[in-house]
C-alpha cells in the first residue's frame, strides 16, 4: 500500500502517460480527420529518434534542439506521402468506400519500406546516447533530466495541440471536418487544405515523440511496432479521432500500468492492462470519450 | 569503331565469367540463415558481422584450410525475418538446393532447436553457437554441438556460490518472461536457498512493460544485499534508470544479458561500474592469446566492440568448424567424427564437446569495471577484482 503513496510512483505514472499521449496524439489527428490507420506510425517514431541521434554524434546538437528537426522531417515526410499519394486515393471514389481497409494496407506498406530503408542506412544495430542524463532531485523523488525533460514537452505537446484545435482558425476548421466533412465544404472549408496540414501535424508529432524516446532506449530500425501497438489501444480506448481521448486514453493506460504493477505484481501487467482495455470497450464499445454510433 | 567496342566488350565478359565460374568452381559454400529484418535483427546483425569477418580475413589468406587445400569461401545468407518457423525450411533450401559445403549457426536457442530435425535428417554437421537451454541436454549426439556454457543450471549453480563467497545473506530478483529468464530462474530459487540465500523479492514482468520503477521499488524496499535482475538488453536499460533514479545501493547487482553491448555501455558509461553479468569471455585473459586479437580485429572492422556473449559464440563456432575442416576436409562423417572429439583452440580457449555439450569452458561472472567488463569468477580465470557496486554516478 505504501507503493499508492510513493511519489517516485506517481513521477514514473506521468513520464510514462507523457510518452503514450505523445505517441497517441499523432496517430489520432490523422484517423480522426482522414481515417486512416497509420500502422507505420511506430516507424516514423523511429525515424525521429534516429535523426536525435545522429544530430548529436554528427553535429552535437543535443536532443533538446534537434527534436524540432526531428518533427520538421516527419512532417516533411507528411506532406510528401500526402500530396504525391494519399490525395490521389482519396479523391477516388472506388478507395474512398474502403479507406479503412486500404489506408492500412498502403501504410503496412509504408513501415516495411521505412523499416528496411532505416536498416539499410544505419545497420540494424542499436544506437543510444547519454544525454541529460543527470539525476534531478526534487525532494523526496529523484528523476533522470531526461524523462524530465520528456514529461514537460509532452505536456506542452498535447496543451498545444488542445489549444490549436479549440482557439485557432485552422483548428476549428479541421474539427468542423472531422464533424461532418460535407457540411464543412459547403461552407466553404478547403479539406484538401486541412488534411494536408492535419496530417503533417500528426507525422511531426510522430517524429517528435521518437526524438523524445530515443533519450531514454534505444533506437533500432523495427523498434517501432510495439509503440504502434500501444498507440491503437490508446485512440481505441479513448475514442478513436477524439483528441481529449487519446489524452484521457494514455493517461489512463500508464496509470494502469505502473499502479497495477505497484499494487500487484508486474507479472499482471498485461493482464490488468488488457483486461480494463476489454472491459470498457465492453461498456462503451466507442471509447470512454467516443459518440456513441446510433 | 562501333564493331570494334562491341568486339572488346564480348572478350571482356567471356573473361569475367570464365574466371568467375572458376571461383565458383573453387570456392567453399557456406550457408546461414539469420535475422537481418523484424525484431531480432539488432541483436542479430553483429554475429553475421562476426561470420563477414571470419570468412573475409580467411579469404585474405588465400581461403580456408580443406584439409591442406586453400580455397576461397563463399557466403550464402538468408534472412529468416526474426521468424524461427522459417529456420528449417531455410536450412534445407541451404543443404538441398545451395549445396553448402558448411552451415553456419542461426540465431537463439528456438532457431537452433528449429534446425536439429533438418541437420539429423541430411546428417549434416553444424557447430550451434547462441543456444543455451536445459532442453539442450536432451539433444542426442548427432549433428549439432553447443558450445556456449551459460546453461541456465550453471548460472544458478554459480552465482549463488558466488554470492555465498561474499557472504549474502538475502536477494532480490526481477525476471523477464522469456524462455532462458524464467529457466534460469527457476533453478535460482533452488540454488539460493541451498546456499542460505532468503529470496526476499520475487517478481516477473513481460516484454512490453515499459517502466520497472514499482519493481525496484520494492526491491529498494526489502534491503535485499543482491539484486537478480535476469534482463536482456532492452529491459535492462529500465532497470538501470530506475535503480539510478531511486539511488539503489544494493552491493551486488546482477544484470543477466546487457551491459556488455558496446551501445549498452555507451549509454550508461560509468553508472556500469560494479554492475555484474553473465559472460564466459574477455579480451583481457591473457591465457586466451587470440582473444586480444579478435577484439581489436572486430573493433577496426566495425568501431564498435563486439558483444562479450553472442558475437564471440558466434566467432567461436567458425573457428571450430574452420579447424575441423583443416583436418577433416568436407567430408560430413569425417567433420562428425573430429568435432565430437578434438579439442580446439579458440578465442575462448580449448573447446571440447563432450556429447553436445561444451566441456571444458567453466560459465564466468563479468563485472564493468570503469566500463570494461572484467572477469570476476571463477577466480582462476579472473581478469579482475570482485568488488561491491559503488554510488552512481552524478
């Protein structure tokens, strides 16, 4: 019971539920306005972490710098998968009927052929770097710079994101979208345009959440499925395309996880893990925070 | 002029492929097949680089031995994509349709195990290298040898004697569930306790759990004087953070399979210091004069050092098939008959099979030192001083 009070606890609860929110958000922006299943997007997380770590052994820029690189360049990658392919399928009727099913196929596609590119380029060996890797005494807990640093940008990632979507044009457009694609074009919002930037948004975030991780494991070319993995269990159990969701949803998760473990025995994890995931999709197969379908 | 070109280019290309038939004509095929994609690639991309090497410094000394023949050998590699049920198909493809000379070894303890029904159905001799399993033990003798000595009884066994040394009185222990983890646990709790050891903290943990604070937490806790934390490289990192985080001052802190990856020591550099591990290798044991020799070889090969357990089981199982071969030539009954039975010199020192198993190479504690892993037991074989973990680094 002492594990309940412990903050060390509580510490290890919030760095981890900052790097479910981080690896969830980008993966809920994009199936929320486009549904799409980016099944690719532990690969791109990969992707971040390998350019954090070649910024600092090659140039020395330490991950705290080289993070906006790394979103710059899965949103780059973003916008090149968007408007050299994706646009073309989604304009098609004939795809459009089944883009659930054919978003995930042409994005498996996409993880195998980043995987590989990824190993070819670098080798398959792990790579991992010290840095900010001091320990931060906060009274009674003490916490590695890193996973720090980790916790405060996630946090500043999803405020962001909150605010964008709430207060901002371009948010508000993209949640009238996201609401009813058809009414929003009546009245006169580009999609196209949206959907372009929402999903740069989602491959950045991507990007900068692998730059984040790659401080505290290593980076390797097919590291990136089991954080695809969690994602989808995240947006699923919080709702899928609902951001406060994805928000609720991997708090909830690394919660779970540590307290869970804490409480009983890490042997449990995955039981108590899967089981709450069955459970509430059981009593709100939408999510904790999904519409119900009528 | 356009004749002309065309008439060199044709006396070119018979020249390059009458040249390139003779090579193949001469050149020994050795066959592989080995994760190069899918989640074992990382851990197993530095043991084919071990075989690259292997096969390039014989080839740059005119080839290998076939009983007093030189002749140049030639690689056959297939990815097995991290997917044992693709071993035994892949190693037929190698015996049936390649027409190897020689097999290399792939890759865990389930390849191995994937592969023994193949290599006993074309009596086709291949030296295993990183299997180590009690199930091994119930291999008949045959067409496979096992020559790495950290068996998870012999871990057991001496690591708690290791700890009675010291006069331990209690531990700690965290396992991953995986096959060679949760083995060589179970005969930890056997052996602890026939040493006096209490076993205070006894919990396991799956591989996709992404934070062992709860765990070291509670080991923190108990006071235990040993941490058994049987690890391997991913989950290792966790519990480095988390027992730096929670200042866990534990003397005897065990990591099973980690901290002896150059990328391992790279990210943790002086906090290793005092952290133990499972080995049976150092380039420091001048008993092992080869040793030296390949670490230096396979550090200029590729900057980094190699792995102190599965890239040197690796190099160890080329060695003894390339020493076999120089007495026995290709010939399978004849390989059979001198693998079961020579001692080889290798860079772990002699080898001997006796039935499957290796013999003669005792399983050995390493302890990082600075950030050099230095043997620490058995004592006769120690490159280094057994000593307690100290504070972490700052």
């Amino acid at each position: 019971m002492e594990q309940i009070a412990s903050l060390q606890i509580l510490l290890s609860a919030l760095v981890l539920s900052s790097v479910y929110v981080l690896v969830a958000l980008g993966l809920n922006l994009v199936y929320g306005t486009m549904r799409l299943l980016n099944v690719a997007h532990g690969d791109l997380m990969m992707l971040g972490g390998y350019v954090a770590y070649w910024s600092l052994v090659l140039l020395g820029i330490g991950t705290l710098g080289s993070m906006f690189g790394a979103a710059a360049l899965g949103a780059l990658l973003g916008f090149i998968l968007y408007q050299f392919l994706l646009r073309r399928f989604l304009s098609n009727s004939r795809f459009a009927q089944r883009l659930e099913s054919n978003s995930m196929i042409i994005f498996f596609g996409l993880s195998i052929i980043v995987q590989n590119l990824m190993s070819l380029a670098f080798t398959a060996d792990p790579r991992s770097y010290n840095y900010m890797n001091g320990i931060v005494d906060l009274g009674h807990v003490r916490v590695e710079a890193s996973r720090l640093v980790v916790l405060v940008v996630g946090v500043a990632a999803a405020t962001s994101l909150v605010l964008f979507f709430r207060y901002s044009r371009l948010g508000l457009a993209a949640r009238a979208l996201i609401q009813q694609k058809d009414a929003a074009a009546l009245v006169g919002i580009d999609a196209n345009r949206i959907n372009l930037i929402v999903f740069c948004l989602g491959f950045g975030l991507a990007g900068l959440a692998g730059a984040l991780v790659s401080m505290t494991e290593a980076i390797t070319p097919f590291g990136g499925f089991q954080y695809t993995i969690a994602a989808f269990v995240i947006i699923i159990l919080g709702g899928l395309g609902n951001l406060w969701g994805g928000i609720v949803g991997g708090v909830l998760l690394a919660f779970i996880e540590i307290y869970g473990s804490a409480l009983t025995s890490t042997a449990y994890r995955s039981i108590i893990v899967y089981g709450v995931f069955v459970a509430v999709l059981c009593l709100r197969p939408q999510g904790l925070l999904g519409k119900r379908i009528a | 002029m356009k004749r002309l070109i065309k008439r060199i280019c044709q006396v070119v290309m018979a020249g390059l492929l009458l040249t390139s038939s003779a090579i193949a004509a001469d050149s020994v095929k050795v066959g592989v097949g080995i994760a190069q994609t899918g989640f074992l690639a990382p851990t197993a991309e530095p043991i084919l680089n071990a075989y690259k090497l292997w096969a390039k410094q014989l080839n740059d000394k005119g080839g290998l031995d076939v009983a007093g023949e030189r002749r140049p050998i030639e690689l056959v590699v297939y990815d097995d994509q991290s997917d044992f049920s693709k071993e035994a198909a892949i190693y037929e493809k190698l015996i049936t349709d390649d027409k190897v000379d020689l097999l290399l070894s792939p890759y865990t303890t389930a390849a191995h195990l994937a592969v023994v029904g193949v290599l006993e159905r074309y009596q086709f001799p291949m030296v295993g290298s990183t299997a180590s399993s009690e199930q091994l033990k119930q291999i008949k003798p045959g067409n496979i040898w096992f020559p790495s000595p950290t068996m998870p009884s012999q871990i057991a066994t001496e690591y708690a004697k290791l700890l009675k040394a010291q006069g331990v009185k209690s531990a700690a222990m965290a396992v991953l569930q995986t096959p060679y983890s949760l083995e060589t646990a179970g005969l930890l709790r056997q052996t602890l306790k026939e040493q006096g050891i209490e076993l205070l903290v006894d919990e396991s943990y799956d591989f996709s759990t992404k934070d062992l604070t709860a765990i070291v937490s509670k080991i923190k806790a108990s006071g235990a004087e040993a941490v058994i934390a049987l690890t391997l490289p991913g989950d290792a990192i966790l519990y480095m953070k988390a027992a730096r985080e929670q200042d866990l001052l534990a003397p005897y802190q065990f990591l099973l399979i980690g901290p002896t990856g150059d990328w391992f020591q790279k990210m943790f550099g002086n906090d290793l210091d005092g952290i133990l591990t499972a080995g049976h290798w150092s380039p420091a044991q001048a008993k092992w004069p080869k040793a030296k020799t390949f670490y230096d070889d396979y550090v200029a090969a590729y900057g980094m050092s190699p792995d102190y357990l599965d890239v040197v089981l690796s190099w160890i199982s080329a060695e003894i098939t390339e020493q076999a071969v120089a007495v026995a030539g290709l010939d399978k009954g004849k390989l059979r008959e001198v693998i079961s039975t020579h001692t080889f010199d290798t860079i772990n020192g002699p080898i001997k099979f006796d039935g499957v198993q290796n013999a003669t190479t005792p399983v050995m504690f390493l302890q990082l030192q600075g950030s050099t892993p230095q043997i620490v037991w058995p004592t006769d074989l120690a490159t280094g001083q057994l000593k307690t973990k100290g504070p972490w680094a700052k």
